[in-house]
C-alpha cells in the first residue's frame, strides 16, 4: 500500500495549505498527525515487506478516515471535491484487498478488470486534483478580487466621506481666507501707491537740486534784461525831453529786443517749472508726441546739476549722441522722463562709486546717453564706465526693493518702476549689459507707433 500512504501525504498536505484559513486548530493537528504516521508506515513498509499485510490496513483505515471526515465534518465543505477525486481510487483499491483475501479464486479472474480500474482511479484521481487545485486557484483569486474590490469601494465611500467633511471645512477656510486677502490686497495697494509717491518724491528732490541751478540761468537773464530795460527807460525819458527822434527809436529798438530775451527766458523758467510739476504729479496715462532727445537731453542736466548741488566734490563728465532722424515718438513724457532720471541717477551714482573707491587711479567718469533709430522702433541707450553690474545680481535688479545701495540711500523701486513704465505702460523692452570693472549699460527699445 505504498502508493496509499503517498496519496495520505499528498491528501493532508494539500488540506493543510488549500484550508488552512478555514480549519480549526483541532483539524490542522488531526491533518499533521495522518500525514505523519503516513510517512511512518511507509518507512516502515518499505524495508519490511512482511508488514505489508499490517500496514495496507492502515492506510485503508486512513483513507476511508479521511474519507469520512471530508464528507462529514462541514469545516471541510470547501475541499469535497477532494472527496470526489479520491473516493473511486479507495473502494476499488478497498474492494480489491478484500476479494483477494476471500476468495483467490475470483481474484485471479477479477484481477485484470481490477488492476484497470485502478489505473483509471488513479488517472480519475489525478486529473480531479489538478482541475480542483485549478478551481481552487481561480476562486481564490476571484475571492481576492472581490475582497479588494469591497475593500476599495469601502475605502472609497470612506474617502468621500473625509472629502466631503474636508471640502466642507476647506470651503470654510477658504472663504476667510479670502476675505483676509481681499483685506490685505487692499492694504498692500494702498501701501503700494504710497511707496510708489514716496518714490516719486524721491527723484523729485533729487530733481530739486538741478531744477534750482538749471532756473537760475533765465532768472539772471531776465533780471539783467529787466534792469537793463530800466536803465534804458530812463534814458528814452531824457532823449523825449530833448526831442531826439532818432535817438528814441533806437532805445525803444533795444528796449523791444531786451523784451524778447526776457520773455524767451521767462518761456524757459515756465518749461523747466511745468517739467518738474509734471514730474511730481500723478501720471494721466496720455500719451503725446514728444522729442525723446531733448527730453533726455533735459534730464540728462537736471540730474547732473542736481548731483553737483547736493556734492560739491562730484565731477563726471556726460556725452550725447543724439539721431537727429527719429522724430516724434508716442509716450507719456512724465513717465518716460522718470525712467531717463533713474537710469542717469544710477548710472552717475556708479561712476561716483568707482571713484571713490579707486582714488589712485587714473580714471575719467563718463556717462553717457544715445538715441538710435532701428526699423520702426527707437532706443535709448544709458552707459556708464562705473564698477558694472556682478552677473551673480544682474536677474534680480528689477524685483521691487531690490537695490545694491547703502540702508538710506535707495529704496529699490526704481527700476522696478522704470521697467513697469517701459514694458507695461509703452510696450516696450528694458534690457541690461553689463561687464564688471568696466560699466553697464541699460538699453531702453520703444515702438515709433
């Protein structure tokens, strides 16, 4: 019965890994102990053929034990087809024992049909573990799915729950949150127009300075014509008395001329004032044709008068290349002209820099302002051969409050502002070059139309 407790082992063992999950603890060791004493018989019977008769009892005891148990026990329902698979092999093997013990006779007449039989038991058997292991595996792995699936849909239905109380107390959050960034939104444009004054008043006293020196000029000429016109009155009034006609004309010639001169100046006090009224005020956003290069020009001498007012010690020398072929170009002149006095402002501080930190050199600050006309648009070229700009800082310079000035001396809108002015407001391109030790250089380009 050799092949018997094989199939013992091969019985229990597959119960034991297939139901594990589903038997109790008293099965697993019922399990364990016929799959033992299974591998014991057979060590047994196969050195010592004369237990033969003894242990082919056994394992017929075994197998209809484990018949038993598979048909009556419910913990096994899950592995009756085990039962199914088995059964045919253990009454033919049973029935054959029992005819050979009784009767010989019909034995050896029987013997043929009953060897066939149980080779078809066993063919029966085998195929029967095979399509049960098979269905097995797809029903555990149906099983499987399932269980993931119910699982899935539970933490899903459990997930939209939590999304449903998140959302809700998100909407929540969200809702204040906004209404303390519409408060802080408004706040921060408030504080915004209010830097941006204070920038604007900024670059109006350093215009002071050069605005003072610049209106001295007509003011001279208009109080020297004037005395002289006085003086010149006088002298008509005796020329009357004494009846020179000719000599009258003359001096209402001169007088007329002197007029003239003090009323171009007076015209140019009234410009320079209206500039820098201009300049202080808010920006009405109108565009106007204007001469970008006597605008330059203009804010080119107000900022240099203005640096030599406040700094008596500062010298630099400017140069002007002006292309006299551009014409009239569409800008808001109050605002252009805040970006000509931040860009010359920066470009004269450099030089001023340079200077003082190199006074054994020999060295000529120069700051220099070009005008070119290239296809349909202009630019407006700011240089000077200060320090440069270091190439770790070059990406930074426009962000708002970034400024490489000491605490007091920049407040870092400048060309922030500059480059909102020109990108945002004119449609243009504000762009940088720079070298260190030999200067930068800002490139204003403006559409003609």
């Amino acid at each position: 019965m050799t092949i018997g407790f094989i199939l013992i082992i091969i019985i229990t063992r597959y119960l034991r890994r297939t139901q594990k999950d589903a038997l109790s603890e008293k099965w697993h060791q019922v399990l364990k102990g016929l799959m033992i004493a299974a591998i014991a018989f057979l060590i047994i019977e196969l050195p010592f053929k004369a237990a033969s008769n003894i242990t082919m009892w056994i394992a017929h005891g075994m197998l209809l034990y484990i018949v038993y148990i598979l048909y009556k026990e419910k913990e096994f329902s899950g592995a009756r087809q085990v039962l199914f698979a088995i059964t045919p092999y253990v009454l033919i093997s049973f029935f054959n024992d029992i005819v050979e013990i009784l009767n010989k006779q019909l034995y050896s007449t029987l013997s043929g049909w009953l060897d066939t039989g149980t080779v078809f038991a066993i063919i029966w058997m085998v195929a029967m573990l095979f399509i049960t292991n098979r269905q097995k595996k797809a029903l555990e792995k149906e099983k499987l799915k399932v269980k993931q699936e119910e699982e899935q849909n539970r933490i899903i239905s459990q997930m939209k729950a939590d999304l449903e109380v998140q959302v809700a107390e998100r909407t929540s959050e969200l809702t204040r949150q906004k209404e303390e960034l519409e408060h802080a939104l408004h706040d921060l444009r408030a504080t915004q127009d209010q830097l941006i004054q204070a920038e604007k008043m900024a670059s109006l006293g350093e215009l002071t300075a050069g605005i003072a020196h610049e209106i001295q000029n007509p003011l001279n000429f208009i109080n020297n014509f004037s005395e002289v016109n006085s003086e010149l009155i006088d002298e008509m009034d005796a020329e009357i008395a004494k009846g020179n006609t000719e000599e009258i004309k003359a001096v209402a010639n001169d007088i007329k001329q002197n007029m003239e001169k003090i009323i171009y100046h007076g015209k140019r006090a009234d410009a320079i004032v209206k500039g820098m009224l201009q300049h202080s005020r808010k920006s009405t956003g109108q565009k106007e044709p204007t001469d970008i290069n006597n605008l330059a020009d203009e804010y080119l001498r107000l900022s240099y008068h203005g640096l030599r007012a406040k700094e008596k010690s500062f010298n630099a020398s400017f140069k002007t290349d002006f292309d006299k072929n551009i014409g009239p170009v569409n800008v808001v002149p109050q605002d252009i002209g805040r970006v000509f006095l931040n860009l010359i402002n920066n470009a004269f501080y450099a030089v001023s820099e340079k200077k003082e930190q190199n006074p054994g050199i020999s060295y000529e600050p120069t700051v220099s302002i070009k005008t070119k006309k290239t296809g349909n648009r202009v630019e407006i070229t700011v240089k000077d051969n200060g320090n440069g700009i270091p190439q770790n800082i070059i990406d930074k310079i426009f962000q708002p409050f970034f400024t490489t000035k000491p605490t007091g001396q920049g407040t870092g809108l400048g060309l922030s502002l500059s480059y909102d002015i020109v990108t945002k407001g004119h449609n243009g391109e504000l762009k940088v070059q720079s070298k260190e030790g030999e200067g930068a250089g800002f490139i204003i380009s403006l559409p003609l139309k």
